[in-house]
C-alpha cells in the first residue's frame, strides 16, 4: 500500500477510531451519595462505574478506571425523564410555522418523530433540570387517537430519536362541541374491531385446511393502522388515555378489564376519587403534581396533595409538567412540590426516574449494574431550587449544559470590542 493511500486510510478510520475510543472510555464516579432510584434507596459515599456507556458496577472492591470524578460527598441520581411534551417539535409556540406536533388528518399512525429537531435550542436548556431522556408525544388532530410516543437523548445529536412507537396516544373528557361518550364509544368500537381482526388471524393461521382465498387473505400485509391496533390489543404497545373527571377513569378501567390493554392515564386530575380503583387495576398515571385547580368540571378534586394520595393506594405515578415545553427544565421543581405536600424524597425522584422507565420500556432512570449510564451530580439537593447540574453523563458520555441564554448573557454583559447591544 502506497503512502497516500495508507493516509487516506488514516483518514477514513480516524472519525469511527475517536468515536469508538471515546465509547470504551471507562468512567468512575467516587463519593457520591446516589439516590439509586431501586430498592437499594440511598447508597452513601458510593462508587459507580461505567464501561462503554452502561453501569458496570457499584461499590467494587477496586477502581479500575481512565476517569476518576471525585463527587466529594455530593448528590448523584439517574438522568431524569421528561414526558407527554412537545420536545422537539415545537420550538416557539406563538409562531405556527415552528410547530410541528399537530395536524388535522393525523391519526393513530401519526409519527411526529420524523419532525423532531435536535437541534433545538430548547434541548440545551432542558438539560440544565438535569433531563437526559425524554418522551415527545404528538397533539394529533380531529381523530381520538393523536399519534405515537418517541424517545429522545437529549444529546442534540441527529441520531437522538431512540425509540419510536412507544405508545399510541388518546385523547378523551369534555367536549366543547358533541358529547364526550361518542368519543368513548369511538375507542371501544377501535378495540373491538383490532379484538376481532386478531382473533381472525389467529385462526387462520393456525388452519392447516386454509383453502387458496383464506391463505391468500391472510397474506395480505396489514396496514399500518391494523399493526398498531394489534399491537394495543394484545398488549405490546401501551395506550395512553389524557382523562381527568373520575366516572371516566372508571370506564378506562372497565376497558382494560375488558380487552385486557396496557393502559396508562395522563391527566388524571380527579384521579385521588378512585385512587385505589387504579390501583386494584396496575394502571400507571402521569401527572402534573402542581396542578392544583379546578380546570373545568372534570377537575373538581385537583390538589397539591394528588401525588401523594395516589401513591399511598398503591398506584405507579410518573410527574409531568404543565403549559409549554420550554417549561420542562422545571421538573424537578414540581417533584420538589411534591415533597413539600406528601411524596418522600425518594418517592418524587423515582417519579421523574425509575417510573416513568417502567411505563415507557426503557433501559434507563436507575442507578443499577446493566442499566444504560444516564447519571447526573448536583451541587446539593437536585429538588432544591438553589441546586445545579454540576456534571451530567448520558450513556456514559459527558454533556454540557450551557444554553442560548446563557450565550446571550454572556454577550450582552461580558466587556467586549463588539457594540453593546441592548445594555447601556
């Protein structure tokens, strides 16, 4: 091989070399004290360690590492978990031609993933609430059904989308115009209709006398309507449901008792009047604990102390946060909140952990052996308002947290050569 090839070799190779040696980077984190978010609760002046971007081990007996990080007794937990947000897809919400979460047409095949932009200078700031995954959720259109969930790094790289189809998003509860139950009878008739598509399938493929017309039936590629709904009737795929007012929480229960669907509940507003309900029937619910106000008659027992009512019948709770998106780096005040009006500590970070994982399928929000390196160290109470990121690592890369705010405040305050802008 000749020189000039062997350099244009070196060349080629040195992006995927520096990448890969960048992965198999080991990492050490020294004298942390780790909300672990598992059974193990508070582990005090622990060692975690992290080989090519997943937890290998904690409190080993040696530390064998290419990075030491010394917490000095500071607070380390799992990266937090947004959720049923805009992420992505809407980066200011006064300009329609920014928004992209929403059509008129869009049904349950809608993927809004394939809007999402990285590169939004709302990722930056989101990782300042020491956020490192997040699930973006579509608004959908006319349809129930308002699209799928996705799964996001908040890495700000073009690969960021890690998952798609997590879970197919319904909208149901008052109506401005038409009558609520039209709504709820819209979803039964879906479910009833996927019940007994499946159920067909099912035979047919399991007639060995199939005649040519039946085999040729049932080779026939489904839509991607009928994916979906096979994948929600037989339980692969969670569905959803944004309801408040308690009698229809009941009728959600009544259809997952009844098709025997992953349900989950996002609002759930009057959710404490039929807490243990949800409970007896291992339905998750997202909610946004510091809503605390009637919102309309579907609301009439919101309260502060919501998330803990919930969690003391026994049901899994995620914590979500209200209004726009650029709200998201506020979560962990609202688990805060929380706290304040009943969760314990651990309670509200696996709330905006551990859950939400759980909900979503995902192999992160704990600080586990095997479990994917999304960790974060605070410079004190990660629920405190005073607190900060002081480093954050998602799987096992470190990350900045440096936002467009933070670059403007440094312009427009910083002694500069350049004009001074707005300052005086």
């Amino acid at each position: 091989m000749t020189m000039f090839k062997k350099s244009l070799l070196a060349l080629a190779l040195a992006p995927s070399l520096a990448a890969f040696s960048s992965l198999a980077a080991s990492l050490a984190i020294t004298n942390a004290k780790v909300y672990s978010a598992t059974e193990q609760g508070v582990l005090e002046g622990a060692t975690v360690i992290v080989d090519n971007g997943v937890i290998s081990a904690i409190n080993p007996a040696s530390v064998e590492a290419d990075q030491v990080v010394d917490a000095k007794g500071k607070v380390l937990t799992p990266g937090f978990i947004g959720s049923m947000n805009q992420l992505g897809l809407v980066e200011v919400g006064a300009v329609a031609n920014s928004r992209d979460a929403r059509d008129k047409k869009a049904d349950i095949t809608f993927d809004a993933s394939l809007a999402f932009n990285p590169k939004t200078s709302v990722i930056p700031y989101t990782r300042k609430g020491g956020i490192t995954t997040n699930v973006s959720v579509p608004q959908g259109g006319d349809s129930i059904f308002k699209g799928q969930a996705f799964v996001t790094e908040l890495t700000g790289d073009f690969d960021s989308v890690i998952a798609t189809d997590k879970a197919v998003i319904v909208s149901l509860g008052a109506k401005s115009k038409g009558s609520r139950a039209m709504d709820l009878q819209n979803l039964i008739d879906e479910l009833e209709s996927a019940e007994k598509a499946h159920s067909k399938m099912a035979k047919s493929q399991s007639s060995k006398k199939a005649d040519k017309k039946k085999s040729s039936e049932s080779d026939k590629e489904p839509s991607k309507k009928e994916q979906l709904m096979a994948k929600v009737i037989t339980g692969q795929l969670p569905v959803i449901v944004y309801a408040d007012r308690a009698i229809d929480l009941v009728q959600l229960i009544k259809l997952k008792d009844k098709f025997g669907i992953n349900l989950v509940i996002a609002g759930a507003e009057d959710g404490a009047v039929v807490a243990d309900k949800l409970a007896k029937a291992e339905i998750p619910v997202i909610i946004n604990p510091i809503s605390n106000l009637p919102g309309g008659f579907d609301s009439l027992h919101n309260s502060l102390k919501n998330a803990e009512l919930l969690t003391s019948a026994g049901v899994k709770i995620a914590l979500t946060v209200g209004g726009d998106t650029h709200n998201l780096y506020q979560l962990r005040y609202n688990a805060g909140n929380a706290v304040a009006n009943g969760l314990t500590k651990e309670q509200a970070i696996a709330a905006i952990s551990a859950n939400v994982a759980d909900i979503f399928g995902l192999d992160t929000g704990r600080v586990a052996v095997g479990q994917k390196a999304d960790l974060v160290l605070w410079s004190a109470d990660p629920l405190d308002l005073n607190s900060h990121v002081e480093q954050m690592w998602i799987s096992g890369q470190e990350y900045g947290t440096e936002s467009r705010q933070d670059a403007l405040r440094k312009r427009y305050t910083a002694d500069t050569d350049m004009p001074r802008a707005y300052t005086k």
